[in-house]
C-alpha cells in the first residue's frame, strides 16, 4: 500500500513558554534549538503559554472597535504621523516602502501608541518618550491599553532571555539592553471592501516588510486576508504562504535589529497582510501588535545607533500626504 504524505512541516514551530520555563536542561535545550531553527529559516515562531490575559486582549479590541466606527470627522483630533501617537488613518501609512517599494498606502487604520516614560535626557525624551494620546470617546481603553502593555513588555523580555539561550549567549545578553527601552503598539483595524475600497494593483492591508526592533509579538485574528510570511524559495522555501494559525497563541517574529545583532544568522521575518478577500468582501480582522526595541542609543552589530536605524525606517513607510 502507498502511504499518502501528510501536509509538509510548518517552518514556524509552537512553543511552550511554560513548558519551557519550568523544564530541565533537555527540554530547555530542545525548545532553544527549535527556536534558533525558526529563526535562522523563517524569523518567526508561535508561542503558548505566554500568559497574556485572553479577556484582556477581546476587552482592547471591543473598545477600539468602537472608536474606529466613529465618523472620521470625530477621529480626525487625534491624527498623527508614523511613528507619533493617535489615529492612523486611511492612507498613513504604506509599509512596503521601507523595502524599497513604490507601494499604495495600506488599507487599515491604526491606533498607535508608544513609550513613554522620561529617561531624564530631554533630547531623547523629546523624540521617543512623549505622552500617549487617549480618545475621550473610549475611556475605558486606556487602562486596557496600559494592563495589556504591561505583561506585553514582561513577555518581551522573557522572550529576549529564550532567545539568548537559543544563541548559546548569557540571559541577559538582550535584557540588559532594555532597561529603557522604546517600543510601539499599534491596534490595526482592517475593514471590509465597503470600507476601504477595491486593492489597487500592488496594494494590501499591509504591503510586504520586516520590522524594525527586536522582537514583535502579536495578537491576530484568523482571516482569508490575513498574515502571510515569506520563505526564500532560494534557501527550500516556498515563497508566500498563510502563516499558521493556534488558536491562543502569539505570533512572534525577529525583527531588523534581532537580524542584526546576531551578523544575519537569524532572518527578520518578512511578512505582509492581504488585502480584504474576493470571496469575502466583508471580512474585518483586528490586530494588536506591539514592537520591542532596545535602549536608545544602543549599538547593535555594525549600527552605531540603533535609533538613527528605526528613525530612518518610520520615515520611509510615512505615506502622509501622499494620497
């Protein structure tokens, strides 16, 4: 009898944390090798056990659903650019770009937060610790909001420590570079057709990319326009293809600067989200994403500053005004 082969290996593993956590030398070693795999093949992982408070998480996605419903006219005082904080709206941004693509801007709107707690330098304040911008038409958002920042920034860190031990380092190889770190966290929402409009040619919810930071860890929701990840037909991948989907679980991919301070050994994870599917005009999915950097100033691999770096890459997907 012929066996019929079963559908190919995910190249994104999942991950226990808390398996990994309170496990033994064995198990901790098998998880760090499967992670080092992950990375250096895709950039990306799943991770359960994470702790993340799941009624928290639908808590922040029904409170901001009921601020991007609101009529532009009531959003439009909170509207700001890549990389500040407010209301990202149709047309702000277009992620393509910082690969050096002519892209149309990405079909979403964004809530956009990011660190805020002074360091006491009052340059480096003045451009990457400056207050949040809470609606007034949700109030109940911003101690969402903060809980969940909170345990994403404790998760962030215990995710740095895994990967030290992935790369045969110290735990605090990465950690001790975020002591005050930035980071960003951006509630996308991405509407429907009637929404947003029919894709442009070349044009997705969010156009293909890497990030910029260390880690990204994100919450999404299952969808036919959804997350796509790119393996590099070059190295045995395939090109893109829908990025697994466990219920409860994070996505985490490496980031630019993750790449970077490992000399290229792991891959920042290049990703894009399609646009809202033919077959299901309708659909509307929600993502929270939060980006984990390092103190400023920090030099990572052959980068000087790592925060000359992320500048430069806000800028370049800074659709403002282009549309």
């Amino acid at each position: 009898m012929t066996e019929t082969a079963g559908p190919p290996a995910s190249p994104v593993p999942t991950v226990d944390l808390a398996r990994w956590r309170a496990g033994g030398p064995g198990t901790r070693r098998e998880t760090a090798a499967a992670v080092d795999a992950a990375l250096c093949a895709t950039g990306f992982l799943l991770v359960t056990g994470h702790g993340i408070d799941a009624d928290l998480r639908d808590r922040v996605r029904a409170t901001a659903r009921t601020f991007f419903a609101l009529p532009a006219a009531e959003k439009q005082p909170y509207a700001t650019e890549v990389g500040g904080r407010g209301w990202l709206g149709p047309g702000a941004e277009a992620n393509g770009a910082a690969e050096g693509t002519a892209t149309p801007p990405d079909m979403k709107e964004s809530l956009s937060f990011a660190s805020e707690e002074p360091t006491g330098n009052p340059a480096v304040d003045a451009e990457w610790f400056l207050p949040n911008i809470w609606p007034h038409q949700v109030p109940a958002l911003r101690t969402d909001v903060q809980d969940l920042l909170a345990a994403l920034r404790a998760l962030s860190d215990l995710l740095l420590t895994l990967l030290a031990e992935a790369l045969g380092a110290g735990p605090d190889h990465f950690t001790r570079h975020t002591a005050h770190p930035t980071w960003g966290f951006n509630i996308n929402w991405y509407p429907g057709t009637r929404t947003v409009g029919e894709a442009a040619p070349g044009q997705y919810r969010i156009g293909p990319h890497t990030d910029f930071g260390t880690v990204t860890v994100l919450d999404r929701q299952r969808g036919k326009g959804g997350l796509q990840i790119w393996t590099d037909p070059a190295d045995g991948g395939t090109g893109w293809q829908d990025a697994p989907y466990v219920p409860g679980s994070l996505t985490v991919n490496a980031g630019d600067l993750l790449a970077r301070w490992t000399g290229g050994r792991w891959r920042s994870g290049r990703h894009r989200v399609l646009p809202p599917p033919s077959d299901a005009p309708a659909e509307e999915l929600m993502s929270l994403v939060y980006f984990y950097e390092c103190d400023p100033g920090t030099r990572v691999g052959t980068l000087a500053d790592s925060h000359t770096y992320l500048r430069g890459q806000l800028a370049a997907i800074n659709a403002q005004g282009t549309t």
